[in-house]
C-alpha cells in the first residue's frame, strides 16, 4: 500500500542521513504530493527491511496502477528519479548544515559530508546501475551477435559485436558519479550498446546545435516529419500532406509515393508523463525526445495503441539482416542547412562513427578519481564490478 511504501522510502532516507529528521513530515508530503494523493495512513513498518530497490519497486507499480505513469522503463526510470529527489536536500541546505557542524568542529562538518556523500554516491550507483541499463544493452548486444551468426556475418564481425562493452572503465567523480572514460565499443549501425552510445551523444549535440540556432532565432519553430514508404496511394489521414508528399517525393527522387506526416514538436510530444511540466525548456525537452528517434532499438516496438509487437526470433532475424543490407554505408543522421553550419562551428564530433565513450565535450581523465572496473561475466550474464 502506498503509505507504508512512502514510509519505508522516508525511513530510509533519514536512516542513511540523506533527509534530515526534521524534514521527515515535510519529505512525506512531497512523496505523498507525487502521487496525488491526499491521504497518509502511519502505519508500523517494524521490522521491515528496507531495500532501496524494492522499495522503489513497489512505489513504481503503485504509479502504474495509478496510471501516473505509463507502465515502461522510461517512464518508470523518470518517475523513480522524481522520488530520489524528494529525498535529497537542497544543495543550500547543506552548505548550512556545513557551516553549521564546522564552528562546533571541523571534523564534524567533514565527517556529516563525507557520510552524505557516501549516501548519495550509493543512490548515484544504484541509478548508474539501473538507469544506465548496461546490463540491457550487453544483452541486446549478445543477441545481435548470434543474429548476425544465423544471417552468415563472418566470425571477426560477429565477435566484435559480441564483445562490445565487455569491459567498462568509470572514474568515481564525487559530483556526478560513475563517469565512462574507458570501454570498447563495436560502432555497428544495430548495435543496441552503440545506439544507445550514440542517442546519447546525438541528443547532447543536438541540444548545443538548437541553442544556438535559438539565440539567433528566438522565434523559430520545429517541425517533426515522417515519412513511411507505402505502395498505398491516397491513405485519407494524410491526404492534406499533399504538398509535402510531392516535395519530397521530387527531392529524395522516389519511385514510390511515400505517407508524410508532419506535425510542430510541442511539448506534449514527448513528455506524456509529466502532465503538469510545462517548464520554459518543454520545447526542448521534446526535440531532444525526437532526436533519439533514428536509432531507436527495434526489438521493442509498439504498436498504435502502445502494446511490444511480438515476433518471433526468426522473424527478429529476417528483420536484422534486411535493415543491415538496407543501412548498408549510408548515414542514419544528417543535419541541413544552420543546424549544418552551427554544428561545424561547434566542431561537433561524428555522432554515428565518432567516440562512444564521451558522449559529450567533456573528457574523463582517469586519474581524476577513484576507478571502477566493471568487466561483463557471460555465464552469469551480468557486470561485475572490480574496484
Ligand atoms: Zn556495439
């Protein structure tokens, strides 16, 4: 039940000294205000473990049930840091309670922020853990790689997809965690590990090219076109598209008509969840949302009415080879006209070919920390950690 879960949330957040004591009732509340709930029933956790995972497990479902949230792993992963949040204090308040504990004595105030930053580093693990997916990805990978066996790739091509990401190397930063500065990464077009590399690079780049382009053109609007190839002619839905259609159809120098669909890039777009966000970068938040588009993964795809098409492993197989002869040297990505000319004077690095391992500008030195070494065990399936 949703009161015993915020409960166990907020006891576990003043047990490992992440939320003040005194904010106890106040933590509660913010919870509580999350899931639009107005009443709170003190129930007795006695005795209960309190596990972080399956403590936000269960307040994950409850959002569900509640249909708070879509029922997805991205949803659940934005939802799951909206709560981590409700714990953590503000960046002021902990400046105060430094300054605080340092005129009792130093070591106090030195100890109080070490301990909070253990605590918070323990969170910024457990969400690098969940939220980064590796494990995931290296899965996908893996079945990529025996795909790419049935469809008659050659054993070098195959054992570089296979071991892509086999071992990861993360500095401990003491501000933003776990940070990448070392793996080796296939850069197949499929990979799912690399696409998932590279939405993260491209929705970074994406984000300095767009913010420009809006200092100079405060007024201009985004547009998000789709095009699907079709044999049908005349499909009613996009009948008005015709113009759109045509130009296209003349410019790519098609043989067939294709459907085109174009619609502005509101905020709605991409933010279902967040029913109430209407936060000043909304617009931004949603291109970047559409940005991920051409490297989506496709063994998760949905239908109209939002539901994982299931298809067979063949089928999986048949899809795999078909889009690899398809995608066969050709770019996936491409940027026209000011985005072209800002991103050349950003010198923006190659998002399809370029580094994986810094998805951003900024570099990781691994001696700018404590190092991880995260090394992918295949008869367990899953990373183990060597610090
Ligand atoms: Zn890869």
């Amino acid at each position: 039940m949703l009161s015993k879960s915020i409960k166990k949330l907020v006891e576990y957040g003043v047990e490992t000294g992440l939320t003040p004591e005194c904010e106890r009732i106040y933590t509660t509340n913010l919870l509580l205000e999350l899931f639009k709930e107005d009443e709170y029933e003190d129930v007795s956790i006695e005795g209960e473990e309190l596990n972080l995972e399956e403590i936000l497990k269960e307040l994950l479902d409850e959002a569900c049930a509640r249909g708070i949230i879509e029922d997805s792993i991205v949803y659940r992963d934005l939802f799951d840091t909206k709560m981590m949040n409700c714990l953590v204090p503000r960046p002021a308040q902990v400046q105060e309670t430094f300054a605080k504990k340092y005129e009792v004595s130093p070591k106090e105030a030195t100890d109080y922020y070490y301990k909070l930053s253990q605590d918070s580093d323990y969170i910024r693990r457990y969400r690098v853990c969940k939220d980064r997916k590796w494990k995931e990805r290296k899965m996908g990978s893996i079945r990529f790689s025996e795909r790419l066996i049935k469809l008659g790739y050659k054993e070098s091509v195959v054992e570089r997809v296979r071991t892509c990401g086999d071992v990861l190397k993360f500095v401990k930063d003491p501000v933003q965690g776990l940070k990448l500065y070392q793996a080796y990464f296939c850069k197949n077009k499929l990979c799912p590990m690399c696409n998932w590399r590279r939405s993260m690079k491209y929705s970074w780049q994406i984000k300095q090219i767009l913010d420009k382009a809006l200092e100079q053109y405060p007024k201009a609007r985004f547009l998000f076109l789709t095009l699907t190839p079709t044999y049908f002619k005349g499909s009613e839905n996009y009948i008005s598209q015709a113009d759109w259609t045509e130009m296209w159809e003349e410019s790519a120098k098609l043989d067939y008509t294709p459907v085109v669909n174009i619609k502005a890039v509101k905020e709605k777009v991409a933010r279902e969840d967040l029913h109430d966000d209407f936060s000043e970068d909304g617009i931004m938040k949603a291109v970047l949302e559409t940005a991920k588009y051409p490297v989506k993964p496709f063994e998760i795809e949905r239908d109209k009415h939002g539901k994982v098409i299931e298809r067979s492993e063949e089928k999986l197989t048949q899809i795999t080879g078909e889009l690899l002869d398809g995608l066969y040297k050709k770019r996936q990505l491409g940027f026209g006209g000011l985005l072209k000319e800002l991103r050349k004077e950003l010198h923006l690095d190659d998002i399809e070919n370029g580094d994986l391992v810094n998805t951003s500008d900024e570099k990781t030195e691994p001696t700018a920390g404590e190092q991880i070494v995260a090394y992918w065990n295949y008869a367990r399936g899953n990373y183990f950690i060597k610090q």
